[in-house]
C-alpha cells in the first residue's frame, strides 16, 4: 500500500435535482462500493444544492477533515454548474480556460462546433490537473486533495476509475450472515462481540420486522483471519438464541 494512498474521503454530491427527488443519486452508492473495494474509508456523504456559499462551505469543512473529498455534479455548460468556479474560489484561485482541454475540443467539434458551452466545461481551477475518462471529451479536475466529478453516473463511474489508484490499497472484506431473529433478541449479545472485535466492523440491518423477523448481520474487516473469527462467534450466539427460542 502506497503511503501517498488517501485512506478516508467524504464525497460532495452537488444539485438541486438530488434534493428535490428529481433524481435518484446513484453516485453515492458507486462511490461507497468502489472506495470499499479499495479499502479507503468513505467517512461522509454530503448533498448541497446548486449555491456557491453552501458547495464552498461544505468543501472547506471536507477538505480539512478528510484525507480527501470527491465531488459529484456541477461541472456541465450551463448556468447552474458552478462547482468548478466554486472550487476556485475555495482554493483561493482564478478559474482559467485549459488550453490542452481546449485544443482537445477544437480537434473533436471543430471550430464551429466549440460554442461558449463547450468552452465553459474547458474551466479549470488554476494548478488543477485534468481528470481524463473514457466516457467524455470535458475532463474532471484534481487540486489539493480535491477531486471534481461530473454528476452524470455513466461519465462519473469512468471518471472515478480514473482517480481510485489515488485511494485505499488493501481492500475490505465483507461477510453478510441471515437472520430471522428481532434485533432486540441478540441486541446485547452483539454488542459484546463488538466489543471482542474492535477490529472487525459488525452492523445489524433488518429487512422486515413485527411476526415474521428477517435480515442480515453485516461484518467487515480487511483481516480475513479476524473476520473468520468474528463471523463463527456470531453465527454460534445465533445458533444459541435460535435453539433456545425452539425451545421456549
């Protein structure tokens, strides 16, 4: 694992149509499983609508207390994609048209198709590199410990991938077990395994409750031998209370 790896980020999810219900975020979940993947805990997921004020406060406060923050939305031709030019301001500098963006463009629509649209995604944040894909011709951007990304999810995603190498290293691991138990039958008992495996992440998330109970215990680690461990005490205080309640 690289020591330069970020190993806890927040993402920034900007605009009004997640906030409204317009749209269903999707890059939420994309991120948190990719970071997951790659071992780099994702700590926050903060959702701002279209305003300078509300993206550069919410980007001072993530930046300082994450190793680094992802940003989703805003980076498109029209009026209401601000992230960019917040960034900046954030940053404390001008935002500058790219030349190397820009002669990219001008090589793909032609002159006459690079309209002020096109050449307003061609904006960077001054020192910030580009953040290429393979899924579209504007780029992201990357200054301090800040990575810009688009909000569509299909350009997000390449983008994304793009960025991860930057992130985690050693993967975690998860183990989900079925239960068909009420929380508050194991509540205790699970507490105490949690305290037994500090190391190991152990959540509980029903599906259904009232007669007919149902849902997972989750647990998660990136020591598989920890999680073997953990995973057989839980699944015999389960084994315990099932037999008991047959019992009763």
């Amino acid at each position: 694992m690289s020591p330069r790896t970020h190993q806890t980020a927040a993402l920034l999810i900007i605009g009004n149509e997640i906030l409204s219900g317009r749209t269903r975020d999707a890059n939420g979940w994309r991120a948190a499983t990719r970071l997951f993947e790659r071992g780099c805990r994702l700590g926050e997921i903060a959702v701002v609508p279209d305003e300078a004020e509300r993206i550069i406060a919410a980007l001072e406060r993530l930046r300082t207390g994450f190793d680094a923050v992802i940003t989703s939305g805003g980076i498109g031709p029209t009026h209401d994609d601000i992230t960019m030019e917040c960034v900046a301001r954030a940053f404390g500098v001008p935002l500058l048209e790219h030349a190397e963006t820009l002669a990219v463009m001008r090589e793909h629509y032609g002159e006459e198709g690079l309209n002020p649209g096109r050449r307003r995604m061609a904006r960077l944040p001054r020192g910030a590199r580009p953040i290429i894909c393979e899924r579209s011709i504007a780029p992201g951007a990357h200054i301090g410990n800040v990575y810009v990304l688009a909000g569509v999810p299909e350009i997000f995603a390449s983008q994304l991938e793009a960025i991860l190498p930057k992130f985690g290293g050693e993967g975690f691991l998860r183990r989900e077990i079925e239960v068909s138990l009420p929380e508050s039958a194991f509540a205790r008992p699970l507490g105490r395994l949690q305290s037994r495996f500090p190391d190991v992440e152990i959540g509980s998330y029903p599906s259904r409750c009232g007669d007919h109970p149902c849902g997972k215990i989750c647990l998660s680690s990136r020591d598989a031998a920890r999680l073997d461990a953990a995973e057989a005490e839980v699944r015999a205080m389960l084994t315990s209370l099932e037999s008991t309640q047959a019992n009763d």
